[in-house]
C-alpha cells in the first residue's frame, strides 16, 4: 500500500517501496543511470522541506489573525515568500516523483520495465497524470490553508492523486506540520543514506555517464 492522507507520508512510500525493489531484485539489470538520477533529487527535497516548515512556524507565531492583516504590507511579504516556497517544493516533488517513474530494468528477454508498474497501471498513464493534475502544495485563498495531493494506489487503479487541506493559521497547526515534515524529511535522510551506501558499492563512474 502506498495509501496515505499525512502530508509526504506517500512520498516516503513509494520511495522506500520502489527503491527497496530495485536494489533487491534487480541490482545486475537495473538502468543504474535513472536510479542514480532519482536519488540525486533528495538533497534539493530536504532544504525545500526546512525552508517551507522553517518560515511557516516562525512567521504569526501567536495566533496570526490573518484576516484581519491581509492589507498590511507585512503580510503581502508573507504571502507572496510563502507561495514562492511553495511552489518550489511543488517542482521539486513534481520533478521527483517523474524521475522515480523512469526506473527501469531489463527482465530476461532483454525487456525494458519500469519498476511504478508494480504499482500502477502504466508507467505512461502514471506520469502524464503527475505532469498534468500533480498539486504538491498550494495555498488556497483564505491564507490559513493549503491544498496538496497525495499519490495513492490500490490493486492498480486508476486513482491516483488524491487531494486533502491542512491548516497552517495557528502556531498550534503550524508546529504540527512542522513535526510532521521533520519527521518525513529524518525519513528521506535515511534513505539517501542508505542509497549512497548501495551506490558506492554498486556503480561504477561509466555506470552514470
């Protein structure tokens, strides 16, 4: 299961599960170059997760009001930090998620496989949804609110994304998103650890160029 309503909860999921796939089935036929590739991207994730919980808990840290501020100057720079942020780790999730979709093996005809279709219906129907519906984060319009999709699956279905709010317009909401980012991004850390440790003992140079 890859099912999970916790923001990047499923983004943890499918890493440990698509990973944990490669490395223990199919380490002498994978495209080493399209791993490596995906594994490169966390480093990014991990600053875009810290800046986005570090700003969010540390701005309005007592019970901001937001509606009564929304004309203050103040509050425009917040806001407009806030979605810049954002959208920065929408891309970056966005760009991730569709590097995890080009991991692939070859089986024992010598036919190319791409590991998200363990999990899904088609690699291409996986990514043209990503590329086209995937809303990793978005504030809404009330500015105490935002919107983010979660990647889920079930027997292959066809549904994918599914889309749920957290409130970031109390200290209280905001340091439980914070612990919950913190303890994603402590998730992902390990993974990058431990697919550092594979990579050097498995790939060679010419294995990524």
């Amino acid at each position: 299961m890859i099912n999970s309503s916790k923001y990047f909860e499923d983004i943890v999921n499918l890493s440990n599960n698509v990973f944990d796939d490669m490395i223990n089935s199919h380490t002498d036929s994978m495209d080493k170059l399209a791993f490596y590739n995906c594994f490169s991207k966390l480093g990014a994730i991990f600053v875009a997760i810290e800046d986005f919980s570090s700003f969010v808990v540390q701005n309005f840290d007592t019970e901001p009001m937001l509606k009564n501020i929304k004309v203050c100057g103040t509050f425009i720079k917040y806001q407009s930090i806030l979605n810049k942020l954002l959208f920065n780790l929408h891309t970056l999730l966005k760009e991730y998620i569709l590097n995890i979709a080009n991991m692939s093996y070859l089986d024992s005809d010598d036919k190319k496989i791409y590991i998200i279709e363990r999990y899904f219906v088609s690699k291409d129907y996986f990514s043209s949804i990503v590329q086209e519906y995937y809303k990793a984060a978005k504030l809404l319009d009330d500015y105490e609110t935002f919107s983010y999709q979660t990647i889920n699956y079930q027997n292959k279905g066809s549904t994918i994304l599914k889309t749920h709010t957290i409130d970031i317009g109390t200290y209280k909401s905001k340091t439980i998103l914070k612990n919950e980012l913190n303890k994603a991004k402590n998730n992902l850390l390990t993974l990058e650890n431990k697919l550092k440790k594979y990579i050097t003992e498995n790939f060679t140079i010419e294995d990524l160029v």
